[in-house]
C-alpha cells in the first residue's frame, strides 16, 4: 500500500478518501422495471420477489428458532441490484454534489432488463436496447467525461455471463462487450476473473439480520446444531449437457449408505428456503459444483447453515469472493478436482479424513465470516460490515488506488 494512501485512509476511514455520487437516472433504467415487475418472467410474477427493496415478502413463521421481527424473506437470486441501489441512497459516503464525489454509482437494473428477453424469442437489439440507451445518456453527463467512466460503478445482479453474447443468435444480452462498461467498475454475483475491474459479491440469501441480537442468534444456533449427515447435495441434474458432472455426485451420494442426502430441485422444492436450509442445518458438507456458471447460490445458502462447501472448480468461489471469504481457501472450505471424481475419487473417503477437530475449526471460521456475506436489511444497527458494506469498502479502494496511480503517473 502506497504511504499516500494509508494518510488517505486515516484521514477519512469511514469513505476510504472517496464520496459517492448516486445518478438519478431516467425511469426507464429502474423504476420502470419494478413498476412492470409481473412481465420480467414469463412463468410467475416478481412483484413479490423484488418488494421491500429487493428483499422479497417477509416470511412470518420460519422452522427454526429466529426473533421478531422475523430476519427472513423470500429472497430472489437475482435481487442484488435492487438491494444495492435502496442501500446506497442511505450509505454515509453519499453525496448530492457531483462536484465533490470522487466515484459514481449508476443504478442500471441490467439483470432485470434481460431477464425479460431470456425465455423468450427476442432479437439482439432488444436484449441491447436499454443498455445502448444507458451509454448514451451517460456520455452526455459531466461527470462521465471527466474521466470517461473509470471512476464509475454499477452492480448487475445476474452472472456476467448473461451479458457477455458471444454472436448475435446467442444467449443473453452484449452489454459488458462495450467498450464504456469495460471502462466502468463492475460488480456481479459471479465474475469474469479474467477481466480487470470486475468483481464477485455474495448471491443474496434469504437472511437479512436487521440487529446483532438477530445475527448472533443465527451464529450460535448454527455453531451448536447437531448434524446427521456427512454431506450432502442440493441441485437438478442437467440433461442438456453430455455427462453432467452431478450425475457423478448422486450416484456418490446414492452410494453413501445414509451418509449423504440429495435434494432434486427439478420440481421448484429448492425456490424457498425452508428445505434448502434444513438439509444444510443437517449437513457438516455440502457439495457445491458449478452451476449455469461456475457460481450457484446453494453455496451461500449452505456457508449460511454452517455447512462446509465443497467445490470442483477453482472459479466457483476462490477466483470470485476474495473480499469476502477468508484469504485461507482450506481454512473454510474442500477442494476435490471434478477430474480426480471422475475418475473414482469417493467424496465419502475424502471428507472422512478430516477430524472432528478440523471439522469444528473450518466451521467456526464460516460463522465467523458470516456477517460479510449476508445482507442487512437497509435500515440495519449492526456494527460491522455486511456484504454490502463489504463491497462498497472494496470498490472506495480499488478506486483510490487507481486515482494515486493515475495522478503518479500524471506528476
């Protein structure tokens, strides 16, 4: 760390030497979105889903112990972006004065927006409409070309594979292919690591403690249940993609004699928490391979529960959350290669190597951890950072060190 950044930092800890300007963009980049909320799907109604900014309907009886109000919600998946943007009009570090902000977020609902072309028969300049028109009325604003949106931010609540179209008949929309999004700080449930300037933040869980009272309740609970399985599995197999790699793990599973459960989650079971967070409450392991990216929500779901993920590729967590989870990938998690399962490696022998003792250690350090990869609600008293937090501290950084770069290299 450069020495004129530690005297930034000490200066002003709480914004990391930076203030943050929020666009007022035109409705039809947001608003309007969640006002057309019962048309983004084509099989059911989001309206519910993204209430309560972005946190879904409150869920007023839950199977295990939890105070009241209740810190459980229906949550979508997809939600982050709502989420950020209602938590970012109360952040401190916002300001009304583009004079003085150092860094802009711009409040673009991209995973809304294509999520109303994806399951539908749609043409290439629909899925890029909106964001074309989002690039243009940015190029008219002050504050953009100041510094052609390198000290821009956004967050997209999809995986940013759902914006990254290879050729016009493919999935998905072209937005991050422009040139002025590769200029812009881009935050998304899953990365593309190889990329600069592009980061991974936790999926939005259905967790969203409001006090410390409601989120210590949660980590002592979790720390103390009792677990009867060794691992465990929640997920539907992929019939599009010649040998699913997870046709492998319930066959495992299958062969645990009781060891293992699998969950079929074909048939909507896994859309609500309930079961989900059961099974992993029972679980010391969870099995966690990619999902439509290499990412997949069970995997906060089950740090969540205390359950100890286990991954099969390197991107599906350590090349993503680095903010987030604890810089020791063993510390936390196991890591078996999807090769070596292939080609007969038990899951079950793997996991029964590790000690009670270790066991205990890699749990305590995910309940230790939780507190950054959920999300508070907005109006929230705890006292420390959550993910939001989290990532808001992590982009203030990465724009100041890239502003003490430029300003050496100017000097």
């Amino acid at each position: 760390m450069l020495a004129s950044e530690n005297a930034i930092l000490e200066e002003d800890p709480v914004c990391k030497g930076g203030r943050i300007f929020v666009y007022d963009l035109p409705p039809r980049f947001n608003a309007d979105l969640l006002a057309n909320c019962s048309t983004l799907n084509p099989w059911l109604s989001l309206c519910d889903a993204l209430s309560h900014g972005g946190l879904g309907k409150p869920m007023t009886t839950t199977p295990w112990p939890s105070s009241k109000p209740s810190p459980w919600f229906y949550t979508e998946q997809f939600s982050g972006e709502v989420i950020f943007h209602t938590r970012i009009l109360r952040h401190p570090c916002v300001t009304n004065d583009s004079d003085s902000a150092n860094v802009f977020y711009v409040p673009f609902y991209a995973g809304l927006d294509v999520s109303r072309y994806l399951w539908r028969p749609s043409k290439a300049e629909d899925r890029d409409h909106l964001g074309h028109k989002l690039v243009e009325w940015l190029s008219t604003q002050p504050a953009w070309t100041r510094a052609r949106g390198r000290d821009h931010f956004t967050m997209i609540g999809r995986i940013t594979w759902d914006f990254r179209r290879p050729e016009e008949n493919a999935w998905g929309s072209g937005l991050l292919n422009m040139a002025e999004m590769k200029n812009m700080t881009r935050l998304a449930i899953e990365s593309n690591p190889w990329e600069g300037g592009e980061y991974g933040v936790p999926y939005p869980t259905s967790f969203h403690p409001q006090n410390e009272h409601q989120l210590q309740e949660w980590q002592e609970f979790v720390r103390n249940k009792e677990r009867g399985l060794v691992f465990s599995f929640a997920g539907a197999t992929r019939k599009r993609i010649p040998n699913d790699f997870r046709l492998e793990l319930l066959a495992q599973c299958s062969d645990s004699r009781g060891a293992c459960s699998a969950m079929d989650c074909s048939d909507s079971k896994c859309e609500t928490p309930e079961p989900v967070v059961q099974l992993f409450l029972n679980s010391t392991f969870c099995l966690q391979p990619r999902g439509d990216g290499y990412t997949r929500r069970s995997i906060f779901d089950s740090v969540l529960a205390g359950c100890i993920p286990v991954f099969f590729w390197n991107q599906s967590s350590y090349w993503q959350y680095k903010w987030f989870f604890p810089e020791e990938d063993e510390s936390y998690s196991v890591f078996i290669d999807r090769e070596d399962v292939r080609k007969g490696t038990k899951i079950m022998e793997v996991l029964s190597r590790f000690s009670q003792e270790r066991v205990k250690a890699m749990r305590n350090t995910l309940i230790d951890a939780l507190p950054k990869l959920v999300y508070a609600t907005a109006d929230h008293e705890l006292s420390g950072a959550d993910a939001f937090d989290t990532a808001i501290d992590g982009v203030l950084r990465s724009m100041l060190r890239m502003n003490l770069r430029l300003q050496k290299s100017s000097g």
